[in-house]
C-alpha cells in the first residue's frame, strides 16, 4: 500500500504492471497476491507530474489566468498550492509523498464495501434494494 503518490503512477512488481493511481489525495493499494516471488521483488514505480495526461484538456473556462491553458490544474487530484499560489513557486512536485507498506489479509477489509442507502423524504429512515432498515 501506498499512503501517498504524487501523482500519476504506474506500478510494477517484477515487471508486471500491477496498479495506475491519479489521485495525491487517496491511497493506493494493489494487488500481489500470487505475484510475489521467494528469491526476490523488484518493484518499480514511476511517477509523473500529470501535466502530460490532462493536455488536451480544456484549460480557458475554468481561470482567466494563462496558467490554466498551461497547467490544467484543475483537471489534477493533487495539491492545488503547487500551482503559483502566492507563497508557493511554480515547482509541481512529483513523488512516493507518504509511507509505503505490505499489508497482510486472509479476509475482505471494510474499504472494499459499500453500502447504498436511499433516504426517505421524511428523514424518517432509508431503504436499501427496496428494503427498510434501521
């Protein structure tokens, strides 16, 4: 697991692309059960500032400024202040920002599931696949 990536990243292990991660806001985790060896892992993870992949993306209606044409920030899940901001220069960091680990775990985490839950008019309660519960 990667606590923190900023900000594009593919993620290899032994070779193998195992993750894609765009966001310096959310972790990233990735798969390698079956993957790992037991004489040795590389893992390799490249890293770029996303400037490349929000290019071709529309810059003008979102700032005045000629930043926005240049930098497509607001197209980039990343801290904003690296973009000019009045006490920051103009320097879009790029990196492994946090802690990386490996996680063991035989059964499902509780990041893996999701609840939908559809609120009556009233406040009153919910519903899930149509049916009630507290």
């Amino acid at each position: 697991m990667f606590e923190q990536l900023d900000v594009n990243a593919d993620i290899f292990l032994n070779g193998e692309r195992i993750a894609n991660h765009q966001n310096a806001h959310r972790p990233c985790r990735a798969e390698v059960a079956g993957r790992l060896k037991p004489d040795g892992n590389w893992l390799t993870v490249l890293i770029e500032s996303g400037l490349y992949s929000v290019a071709e993306r529309e810059g003008a209606p979102y700032s005045a400024g000629l930043d926005a044409l240049l930098n497509k920030r607001h197209w980039l899940r990343k801290p904003q202040y690296q973009f000019l901001w009045d006490w920051n220069p103009r320097l879009i960091n790029v990196g492994i920002t946090g802690p990386v680990f490996l996680e063991w775990a035989r059964q499902c985490r509780i990041d893996q599931i999701a609840v939908w839950a559809h609120p009556r008019t009233d406040s009153a309660g919910a519903t899930r696949d149509g049916e009630g519960f507290p």
